[in-house]
C-alpha cells in the first residue's frame, strides 16, 4: 500500500512539474507575441506618419477616431469622393511602405 501511495504522490509531482513547465513556456510565448505585436505596432504607426498630411488626417479620422467618411467629408469640407481617395491612396501607401 505504502509503494502505491508513494508512485502517486510521485506521479502527482511529475504532473505538476510538467503543468508549471508547460504554463511557464506558454507565458513565454504570449511574452514574446506581445513584444512582436508592440514591434509591428509601432512600424505601422511611424508608416503611417509618412502619409502625406490631408491623407494622413482622413486616415486617422477614420481608423482611430472611428469617423464615417461622410463625417470626415463634412468636418474637413471635402466631398466624401475625395475622402474616399485618400482612404484608397493611405491603404496603398501602407501596402507599398510597411514591411514586417
């Protein structure tokens, strides 16, 4: 009896060792995906700060502040045409311009 309740407690150690191994290599990654995501943040940020101004402008109305383009047409007096080809022009720009 005593050898059977020495292999679990054993066996339950074992487990417990592999659970804070596998939980430690878990964090980790997640460490080491937010230090990548922060990185990749960050050079899509600085890309979008080489838009030209007005197109610069449209695109963080829109992306950041959420503004339709009919919004962003009327708080900038352009027509939602010409917000629309700066959206267009800003997404080929970070296409062209962003590189991982």
């Amino acid at each position: 009896m005593n050898n059977s309740v020495r292999f679990v407690k054993n066996r339950k150690i074992f487990v417990n060792d592999d659970i804070l191994k596998y939980t430690m290599n878990d964090i980790e990654s997640e460490s080491n995906q937010l230090i990548e995501r922060s990185e990749l943040e960050e050079k899509m940020y600085q890309t979008i700060e080489l838009l030209p101004p007005k197109c610069k402008e449209v695109f963080k109305l829109n992306k950041f502040e959420g503004l339709k383009y009919s919004q962003i047409a009327e708080n900038l007096n352009l027509s939602v045409k010409t917000v629309e080809a700066h959206i267009t022009k800003a997404f080929k720009f970070l296409h062209e311009n962003f590189t991982t």
